[in-house]
C-alpha cells in the first residue's frame, strides 16, 4: 500500500467509520492504487459505498470523525472519502456526499474514477468494485475527457491569477497529459508518467522539472519571479494544446 503511516490511518479510519456508518465497501484510487503514491505529498482518494444515503445525524458523526483524523494525524488532512449509497451508483452525475479539503461537499464519483476503480482499485474493506459499480465505457470516459477540458479547464485559463499557485500548475499540466493519453489510447496513466508525456507534448522544460521536484524531490524556495514566468509558460502551453487535444479527439471520431 503506502508507508506504515498511511496503513495506520487507513486501518483507523476504517474502524471509526463502521461504527458510524457501516460500509458495504471502502476502495482506493488516485495515485495509492495505481503505485504513484507519495507519502505527505499524494492525496488519499477514497470511497465508501454504503448501504443507503447518510442521514443528517450521520454527516455529522462522519464530520467529527474526519475532524478527530486531522487532530491526532497530520496525514489526514490529505484523505478525501466520497459516501456513495450503492442504489446512486449508477447515475455517473449524481452528487454524493465527500469529505474533500478537511469539508463536507457533494460530487460525482467520475468517469475517471471508476474506470480507475475497475482497472487497479485498491479493496481496503468488503467487495470489490465489480458488480457493485457500473462499468463504463470508452465512450463514456472519452467524452467527460473532453467536457472537463471544454468546460473547465478552457474557462480557468482566463484567471491567470489562479496559476501563481503551485496546485493549479500541477493539476492544470498533469491533467492534460493524462486526457491526451486516455483518448488516444484508451488508458490511464500515472502522474509520474504523464511527466514524460509532457516532455514529448514540448511542455516547458523548466516548468516540467519543478513538478517532479515538488512531488518526487527536494523543491528549491520560489521566488516571485519564477512563480510569474512559471504561470506564464503554463498557460501559454495549455491554450495551445488543450483545444488540440480536443480537435484531435473530433477529428478521430
């Protein structure tokens, strides 16, 4: 799995969340299942399908045990746990309950995420995702690729303040060399592949070094310089390839 720190709060989080609500299932995806995972850096991304939608009695217990995680351990604040009921499972856009960025909100489980889940999810607890999640197609995953890049990447490329920060160009880069991958070949990758992806896109070099120092290495303090280049560079880049990611996706079709 990850390191003896991750098992911990793994193991614990389990425990704590069957006596608030008991899961049918609890399965990793992201980066602990596919072998990428970075210990204080990755995100944990978890799911727990459970047998009927959380009462309002029940956020709260789950709240104060994701509260209680975060008090006792640092890691914590990095896992995020969606509560799918298993009878909303087949709708692909439903909203469900998720503890992300130490909050309750409601989202989908994606298409991503379940083709995730059915190549290499990680089972922590009960069944695996066979037969309880609805496969999804190439088709399927195909065009919510796309819809994310039309819909929400295109748009944030004209908030250039948004790209200072270090987690808009992490996401933003990675995001499309993994896109770009998946509908040309059909499959999914990880963060460190998507690096060399990037690097045969002609993404920026220097830009495309600073990821891998911040996920894999020893990151040098930024100055405000490098931080207003580096997001000049990014969007640049991202303007140009995220519609011909796009028109190539058209183009095969």
């Amino acid at each position: 799995m990850g390191d003896q720190i991750t098992e911990q709060l793994i193991e614990r989080f389990v425990s704590a969340l069957r006596s608030v609500v008991p899961p049918i299932s609890v399965w990793a995806h992201g980066s602990l299942a596919g072998g990428d995972y970075q210990p204080g850096r990755s995100d944990l991304d978890l799911i727990a399908v459970v047998g009927r939608p959380c009462t309002a009695a029940e956020e709260r217990r789950l709240e104060e045990l994701h509260q209680n995680l975060g008090r006792d351990i640092t890691l914590a604040s990095k896992l995020h746990c969606s509560y799918p009921a298993v009878t909303e499972l087949a709708d692909a856009t439903h909203r469900h309950l998720t503890w992300a960025h130490e909050e309750l909100m409601r989202r989908p489980v994606t298409p991503v995420t379940r083709r995730e889940l059915h190549d290499f999810g990680l089972v922590l607890y009960g069944r695996p995702p066979a037969g309880i999640l609805p496969p999804v197609t190439d088709g399927q995953l195909a065009d919510f690729i796309v819809k994310d890049l039309e819909s929400f990447w295109l748009p944030a490329l004209s908030h250039p303040e948004w790209w200072m920060r270090d987690i808009w160009i992490d996401l933003g880069l990675l995001t499309l060399a993994r896109a770009a991958t998946t509908l040309r070949d059909g499959k999914l990758i990880t963060k460190a592949d998507a690096l060399g992806v990037l690097t045969d896109m002609g993404a920026p070099a220097d830009v495309v070094d600073d990821i891998r120092r911040r996920r894999y290495g020893v990151p040098a303090p930024a100055t405000e310089q490098w931080i207003a280049r580096r997001a000049e560079l990014t969007l640049t880049f991202l303007r140009s390839h995220i519609r011909q990611v796009v028109l190539n996706k058209d183009l095969r079709e």
